[in-house]
C-alpha cells in the first residue's frame, strides 16, 4: 500500500467483486484494518485491500 496515496486513481481488480474494473479514487486508509477506502463515482465507497487494486 506504500504506493498509494490519497487521491489515486485505481481500479478494481477482484474478479469476484461487484465492483470488478471499476476507477475509483484513494480517500483514506484505515491502518488498523489494513485497507483503503476507494471512492467511485459521487457518494459510492468502499475498502480494499492492496491486493484488490491496481493502480489506472
């Protein structure tokens, strides 16, 4: 996750994720959980971990 930072794009690469190629925008990360909290779109959001992104 070190590569990632607020405000990049990524896209979804989870093939088992409804949200599966999707872009979104870095807008937090919750260290205690180990995952980031991807925006898509207005009000959408949702946490990933490193593994389910990539960067666009």
């Amino acid at each position: 996750m070190d590569d990632l930072k607020i405000g990049t794009t990524v896209t979804v690469i989870d093939e088992k994720d409804a949200m599966k190629k999707q872009a979104g925008v870095v807008v937090f990360f919750d260290k205690k959980r180990d995952k980031v909290l991807i925006r898509f779109g207005g009000q959408q959001q949702m946490y990933y971990t490193s593994s389910q992104l990539q960067k666009y």
